[in-house]
C-alpha cells in the first residue's frame, strides 16, 4: 500500500510538472491531454485515473496554491511596516520561490486570469481590512490601495521569479513591506 501511494504521489508530480512546461510554451486552450501525457510519458489511462481533464488538473492545483497563501496571509497581520509583517511576507515569497516555475506560469501570460483575480481577491481582503482596521481610510481610498498594492505586489512576485530570485526571500519581504508602508519615501534616493 505504501510503495502505490508514493507511486501515485510521483505521478501526479509529473503530470503537474508537465502542465507547467506546457504552459510556458502554450496558454492551456492549447494543452491537449495527449500533449501533456507524451510530455509526462504517460498513458492516457493514467492521467484519467486521477484528472477528468487539464483544466481539472489545473484546478486542482490552483486550489492548493490558494489554500497555502490564505493559510500564510490568514495568520498574519499587515497593518504596519514590522518585523511580523516582513516574517508574514517571507513566507509567502518563500512558498512562491519554492515553487517558482508554477508561479511564473500561474501568475504569466499564460496564467488563468480567474485565478490571478482570485490571489488578488484574497490578498486585497486580507491586507485592507488590516490597513483600514488600523488606518481608518475611506471606502474609495481602500478599494484603490487594493488595487495598486495587490497587483503591484504581483507583478514584482512574477518578475523577481522570472528573473531567477537573485534577490534573498528576506530582501524581497522587506522589499514589498517598505514599498507598501513606505512607499517610495521608503528608499534613499542616489
């Protein structure tokens, strides 16, 4: 029993790993299950004993990452620039680095822009209500703030993995909480 479960789980990471390749050449209207069972080099039967198709491959896997960011946001608190929130912060960028491949697809051109939305939707939740909680901002400077931090934060998480994370996860946390609380007052100007 416990040489099948690691075989399934092996599978499984296969056929996800070969989604991701995909989806670095292709938006996912164009991955066919044939294409992504000759890159997983697997049979079809395979890929169906565990997927009805790529895009309940897809939404497994987005469901996971979504579930392992609201776990990390949902325990911190972002009100302020603190230690805490640059922790907070780390491990979200540590989660993302881990897994910077299907983040760079996931949050790219290629990406599902329901799930993009989603991201933002749980980040702009989360980091607003603790803005505004602590703040008092008003209704129509909250819902901007979203906006500009959410996909601001975002688009630096894509092009930081797409550009290999030569930053540390550290300096990218502390990064984002400077430029967030800060904004560009935040950094020395040479």
């Amino acid at each position: 029993m416990k040489n099948s479960d690691h075989r399934i789980r092996l599978t499984k990471q296969i056929i996800r790993e070969s989604l991701v390749t995909l989806m670095k050449e292709h938006p996912i209207p164009r991955i066919s299950v044939k294409m992504l069972c000759e890159r997983a080099g697997i049979h079809r039967s395979t890929f169906y004993a565990h997927y009805a198709d790529v895009y309940d491959l897809l939404a497994q896997i987005q469901r996971e990452v979504i579930h392992e960011v609201s776990a990390h946001i949902s325990n911190s608190a972002f009100s302020e620039h603190t230690k805490l929130t640059v922790q907070a912060l780390e491990q979200i960028l540590l989660y993302a680095k881990n897994n910077a491949a299907l983040f760079e697809v996931l949050l790219g051109e290629n990406g599902d822009l329901a799930f993009q939305r989603e991201v933002m939707l749980l980040a702009q939740q989360k980091i607003v209500h603790d803005l505004q909680h602590m703040k008092h901002l008003e209704p129509n400077v909250s819902e901007y703030l979203q906006y500009f931090v959410v996909n601001g934060a975002l688009s630096v998480i894509h092009r930081w993995l797409a550009g290999g994370a030569k930053e540390s996860v550290a300096e990218m946390a502390e990064f984002c909480s400077t430029l967030l609380y800060k904004g560009l007052s935040g950094f020395t100007i040479r």
